[in-house]
C-alpha cells in the first residue's frame, strides 16, 4: 500500500489502524489522519443533524470559556466564527455585545470566496480543525483575513493521551472520536509543534484541547 504523504509535514506517513477507513500516522509528527471522506451530501446531512441536537446551555457555556482564553492574549473587537455551523456561538458572542461574523460554508460559501470590510483579530473554530483534509489551504486562507497581532482559536480533542504508548493503535480503536465520519484529522502536542514551526506559529495548548495561534510574523507562510 502506498504511503499518503502527512498532511502537516508532507513526510510519508504509514498505516496505523483499520475499520471502515483507513487511518495513517505520521512517524514525523504523529498527526494521524485518514483521506477517506465521506460525500458532501453525507458530510450536510451529518452536520444538520448535529446543529438540530445543540443545547442552548452548552453555546453558553463554550461562550464565556472561549472569552476567558482570548482575553488572556486581548480583547476582541472583530471576530469570525469559522464553521459557524447554527450560529449559535455567534449568537452567544453578540449578545455579549461583541462583534462576531459568522461563515458555514454550507450557507455563506467558503472563506476564499468572502469580501470582508474588516480583518478579524480573532478567529474561532469550535470543533472544525479536525473536519478540514485541506489543512493548509483553509490556514492560509484565514492567514489573509487576519489582522495582525490576532489569533486563531480551535478546540478538538488531541491523540496526546495514547499517541506515544506501545498500545497507541489498540487505544485509537477504543476512541469514539474517531468514529465521527467527517472526523478526518487528529493532532497530538508533536503535530502542534511541527505545524508552528512550518507555519511561523506560536503554538498554545489550553486545557488540553483548545489551541491558539499566534502569528511570529505578518509574512504569510508556505507550506
């Protein structure tokens, strides 16, 4: 079988586990990901349904948690809720009186295609960098709407609790995230790292799966 190459570093990456798709780990960086994806319908209808299950506790909740981070780095003036899904965070973020624009590609259209008036300085994405097989392409796309000094927020659960065990493939198949079809790329404290260096990054782990960006420089990358 041939070897994809990784989807952060570009290095050849080998099998490590099957079911129903096949996923690699990089022996560079240890992201783990699979390029089986499933068809836009599948990936539409999936989502809808996720967003027709969402508690209003729960955007309450991620809201003031999402703040209490950013504020750590500066307050938010104009913010972009990336793969805004319902809009429920968005909603959450203006009835705080903050700025927020919120982009579903399923109802706005993608990134590359917006005109925006103002950079962000601020960009969120709740559960969305794991969904994204074009990694690179979306990161440089937001690179081009961010402000500089601003920073990209993401949460998703990180591979860091297994990825170095001599179990790690036994513990993946245990892990329910990966289950998720539209669940394509998994990240561990190494993938972070390689990934700021590629990227002239600032890599933050907070609580263990919330990560911020911080551009080193205003010179876009090339990955």
């Amino acid at each position: 079988m041939p070897k994809p190459p990784c989807r952060v570093c570009n290095r050849a990456a080998a099998v490590f586990y099957q079911d129903s798709r096949t996923f690699y780990r990089c022996g560079n960086c240890s992201l783990v990901f699979t390029n089986e994806i499933a068809p836009p319908a599948e990936q539409e209808k999936h989502y809808q349904a996720q967003w027709g299950n969402q508690q209003a506790e729960f955007w309450k909740g991620q809201a003031e948690a999402i703040l209490q981070i950013i504020r750590q780095y500066h307050e938010p003036r104009h913010i972009l809720d990336f793969g805004a899904g319902s809009g429920a965070l968005t909603d959450e973020l203006r009835k705080r009186g903050l700025d927020c624009t919120p982009l579903e590609p399923m109802v706005h259209g993608f990134l590359k295609d917006q005109k925006y008036f103002n950079k962000f300085d601020v960009i969120v994405g709740v559960e969305v960098i794991e969904h994204l097989p074009n990694l690179w392409e979306e990161l440089r796309e937001m690179e081009k709407v961010l402000a500089p000094g601003g920073i990209m927020l993401f949460t998703t659960l990180l591979t860091e609790a297994f990825i170095n065990a001599p179990d790690a493939a036994a513990r993946f198949k245990e892990w329910w995230y990966k289950d998720d079809q539209t669940h394509v790329t998994f990240f561990s404290y190494r993938s972070l790292e390689v990934l700021g260096d590629i990227a002239n990054y600032d890599v933050d782990v907070v609580v263990d799966k919330v990560l911020v960006f911080k551009k080193k420089s205003a010179h876009l990358f090339v990955a």
